[in-house]
C-alpha cells in the first residue's frame, strides 16, 4: 500500500468518525436539548436567507461579473415572477410565469 492510499483511508476514517459523532451529538445526552428563543427566531429566516444566497447571484450575475445590460431574459423573468407571486401567491404560477418569459427571450432574441 503505497503512502497516497493511506493518506486516503486515513483521511476516509477521519470524516466518518466526524460525521458520525456529529450526527450521533444530540443523542448522546440523556437530557433534552432545546435551542434558546433567539436561535429558534433566527432558524425560521435560515430557508429564505440561503435561498436567496443561491438564486440571487444567479440572476444579478454573469461568468462572475455583474450584468451590466438590461437586456437579459432572466431580469424580465425575475420581474414578471414577482408580480405573479404577489398578485396569487401560488409557487407553481410563479415558475411557470417566469418560464413562460424567460425561455421565449433566452431561446427566441438568445438574451
């Protein structure tokens, strides 16, 4: 076994033994555990937060750079998404309503 392989396996048994005590933490007390009010508050925001940490630099963004022309279909998808959600407030019509304007525009003027 050359040094690479048990530079790998140790490094294997390593992150097992860190995931699995991680995972196993909470289980090893006998107590219950409960979060304080100011980190149950702040878990409620965590979804949107990292959604929005994903998503909004995939519209504002290109290769790395900000757009810098309004001429991209995702900014017309975004705004036309927006305004459904906020007039019916239905998660389905929002995608459906931001895909029905940004793939004419992406595929059709190759914004």
């Amino acid at each position: 076994m050359g040094e690479t392989d048990a530079f790998t396996l140790l490094t294997i048994a390593c992150l097992t033994v860190v995931t699995v005590l991680t995972r196993c933490f909470f289980f090893l007390s006998d107590k219950p555990w409960s979060l304080p009010g100011w980190a149950q508050r702040g878990l409620q925001y965590a979804p949107i937060a990292a959604l929005g940490a994903v998503v909004v630099p995939e519209v504002v963004m290109s290769q790395g750079a900000l757009i810098a022309t309004w001429q991209d279909a995702r900014l017309f998808a975004v705004a036309t998404g927006c305004v459904w959600f906020m007039a019916r407030r239905g998660v389905l019509g929002t995608i459906v309503t931001g895909m029905a304007v940004y793939l004419p525009l992406k595929l059709g003027l190759g914004w």
